[in-house]
C-alpha cells in the first residue's frame, strides 16, 4: 500500500473558526444529491433534454467543473447537439489534465479539507471514457478520423492517470476502450494498430474480476483472428487456436458492408455515503498536529484492514462517512435484428464495475484522509473544552460533524452497461432494430459495400 508522504511542517491548530468556514459551503448542499437523482431520473426516462435543463439548473452557465462538463457532453450528444458536446467534452478532457498533473503531495491543505469541497477529478475510467463518447460524437458528424484519434486518445489517458495512482491500482486499462480503438483503426486503414489493440483487449477481458464482464465478447475474437490473417501472423494465431479451439471466424461475403453495433443500457450505479465505526489506538492521544494525525491515521488503517483489533488497546471509535458505488443490475440480454437476420449482443463494459474497483483502488487514500481530519476535528472539540468549557466543545463538535460528508460525485448520466455486435449486412438502407427486457430501439443505416461502419444506441 502506498501512503501519504507528507514533509515535516511548523504544528498547526484548527479551531471551530476554521471548522465553520469549512461547514458554511456543506450546509446548502443538500438539495445536490436530490437534484442529481432528478437528472438520473430523466435520463432513464429518455429525456436527455430535461435532464441538461436540469443540470443547467446546478451550475452557472460558465461553471468550469468537472461534473458539470462530463454530465453537460453527455446529455448534449444524447440530444443530438454534436458540436456543443465536443465543445463540453474537450473542456472536461482539458480539465482532467490539469487536475491529474498537479502536484497533490505538497498541498497540505487539500488533504485536510473535506473532499466534496476540492475541485473533483473524476474516477480513472470517467477521464477515459470522455474520448469514447467524443469518438462517437466525430462518428456520427461523419468524421472518422478524428473519432480514430480520440480511440488513441482513450488509452492514453489511462496510461497517464494511472500513473499518479497507487502502485497495487487494479483499474489500469480498459479492455472494452481498447476493443473500442481498434475497431477505430480498422475502420481507418490502421490495420496493424488494430490488431494490437485486439490483442491487449483479449488479454485484459480473460481478468474479467476487474472489469466485471465474463471474457472477450466473440466479435473481438473474430477481429483478432481475421486482422491476425490479414497481417500473416501465422505463429501468434496458433497459440489463439489452441486458447479458442471452437471458434468460429464469420467472413463477410463479397459486395457486403460491416457495421459496429454499440448499444447502452441502464444508469452507472451511483455512489453512496456509508458511516462507520473506525478504531483508534491509544497511540492517538497525541499531538494535534497534522503530521501526527496521519501518521495515526495511516497505521490505524493498517491494522483496522488487516483486522488487528485488540480491545485493550483501543483510545476510541471515530464515526466517519465514506463514499461507496451502489449495488448495480446485471446487464441484460440484448438481440439485433436487420430483416430475417438476427443475433445476439454480447457484454462488452460494465462500468458499474470500473466505478467500484476505482474507488477501491484509491480507498485506503480516502480513509487516512478521512480519520486524519476526524483526529483533528476531535483533538480541537477537547482543546475547546478544555479551555473554554463544554459548550464551546460541543459547538466545535457540532461544526465538524457537520462538514464531514462523504464525496459521492460522479459522472451519472453514464450507461451501466454497453453491448456489442459486428454485423456483416447487404449493401444499402438497412432497418437495425435492438430488442431487450425493457424495450427496445431502432435506426436506419445507410451500408456501404467493404465499409465499416458504427451505430450507437442507448436503450431507456
């Protein structure tokens, strides 16, 4: 586990002065959670519409965060405003990079304010998945390779946000995003690119605990296999046939089209707030400094997860909020249908799954910073006691219950699920439908002979 280094600095004391200032932005908060369920709510309903006027309710017209700028790109494409989503989504990505590549070792201060009054940075998979909804977004301008370009960019920046997070982070590509690039580099000629990115979507799919979907979904496979031959990679695709001795590699017959089929499902899991217990040893009638307060913080979380708990030893139990991801749905059966042809959609991304392996990739971060700011909030409430008798204490206990919350920000309007299919049809107008448990969606594609093509859909 990496923790917090923090460099040795002149004691600081907190007192309820500070504690107020922190309350004051928390206490009008409490209608966000409402309002934000309200968007989820009309997004399900298939009213991206009303959930951007909603949203457009929370925030100034010039709001520069990153909620805001994700959740505004996301119900602008689903509203058909292409030019206003990519506009909202470079926003958002150019955010990102900042919040990623700022130094948070040295900003002390950060780290003792709650966390839901920081500027948010988004989970590792929410910066990513911004390039896959701009790639769709340039898909359906009809600009392929400024979509093939975002598909690169995806990957990238996992790989640059990964690296400022903990060295044992699970979380640290996308199989689906991966899949999703490479079928952009085909689409644009690409093919060794593609076929690259084929490989390392397999790989990541067979550690399905992760990315929570059971294995590479077969069209992945066929691509592989088909760009493997193309290439002449006649060694690699032998060690594939031995893994996938009765696979089945369909060709598309001459004068026919191909088209990639996305289809959404769901709402992301929100995040919640959980308050528990934590244990604090005696070792914790210390200093009421900052640095102390880690240090105590950091070893309470090792033994507290190691389960080393001995009651003899225990100074206290410190009540604290921390964020969790809800239980989400499993991802249903989807089947296409184009005339008398038909089949089934395979699960490609659970993003349920990212969002809680995300947020347990950075939990012990957020716990030592969560006790270490109820040790300071508790060694103030005693000081005030003690100096200004057991009102003034209970005030400062009062203020720092408050301002402690739970930081359950996210990119809701996000799909729980996304399914795909790759579909060999005959060239000209064709009728694509898309059946589930829920209902249903349909588009008209125009197929071009020896193209490849996309659609995405979101089911409501």
């Amino acid at each position: 586990m990496k923790l917090l280094r923090l460099q040795r600095r002149p004691r600081a004391r907190f007192g309820p002065a500070l504690l107020l200032v922190c309350a004051l932005p928390l206490l009008s908060c409490s209608g966000y959670a409402g309002k934000v369920q309200r968007l989820r709510t009309e997004v399900a309903a298939g009213q991206p519409a009303a959930a951007l006027a909603t949203l457009n309710g929370l925030y100034d017209a010039d709001e520069r965060s990153l909620p805001y700028l994700m959740e505004r790109g996301l119900l602008q494409y689903l509203s058909g405003d292409l030019e206003g989503a990519q506009v909202s989504l470079a926003a958002a990505e150019q955010l990102v990079d900042e919040l990623y590549t700022r130094s948070l070792s040295r900003e002390l201060a950060r780290l003792l304010i709650n966390d839901t009054l920081q500027e948010y940075r988004g989970e590792l998979f929410e910066g990513a998945w911004i390039h896959y909804y701009r790639a769709l977004a340039y898909l359906a301008a009809g600009a392929p390779q400024s979509a093939a370009v975002e598909g690169r960019a995806a990957t990238q920046t996992i790989d640059r946000m990964a690296a400022t997070g903990p060295d044992e982070a699970k979380y640290r590509n996308d199989p689906f995003l991966q899949y999703f690039a490479g079928l952009l580099y085909e689409m644009d000629g690409e093919l060794n690119d593609a076929w690259i990115n084929y490989r390392e979507a397999e790989r990541l799919y067979q550690a399905h605990a992760v990315y929570g979907v059971a294995g590479p979904p077969d069209c992945l496979l066929h691509d592989l296999f088909r760009a493997g031959e193309r290439l002449g990679f006649d060694e690699e695709l032998a060690r594939y046939r031995e893994a996938y001795p009765d696979l089945a590699v369909p060709r598309p017959a001459p004068g026919e089209g191909e088209l990639v089929l996305l289809v959404e499902t769901g709402l992301v899991p929100g995040k919640v707030s959980e308050r528990i217990d934590f244990p604090i040893f005696t070792q914790a009638e210390g200093d009421d400094n900052a640095e102390s307060a880690f240090h105590i913080a950091g070893d309470s979380y090792g033994r507290w997860r190691a389960g080393d708990i001995r009651e003899q030893e225990l100074a206290y139990w410190l009540s604290i909020a921390l964020p969790a991801v809800a239980p989400g749905a499993p991802a249903p059966e989807l089947r296409w249908s184009a005339g008398a042809a038909g089949g089934a959609l395979a699960p490609a991304a659970n993003l349920g799954a990212l969002s809680h392996q995300c947020l347990e990739d950075r939990y012990a971060a957020v716990v030592i910073r969560t006790v270490a700011r109820g040790l300071l909030k508790y060694w103030s409430t005693k000081k005030m006691e003690e100096e200004h008798g057991k009102g003034a204490g209970f005030l400062t206990n009062l203020l720092g219950s408050v301002t402690e919350v739970a930081d359950t920000r996210a990119w809701s309007s996000l799909p729980a699920h996304v399914a795909v299919a790759r579909l060999a049809l005959p060239a000209g107008p064709q009728r694509i439908r898309v059946q589930g448990t829920g209902g249903g969606a349909e588009a008209e594609v125009d197929i071009a002979p020896g193209r490849l093509q996309f659609l995405a859909l979101r089911l409501y």
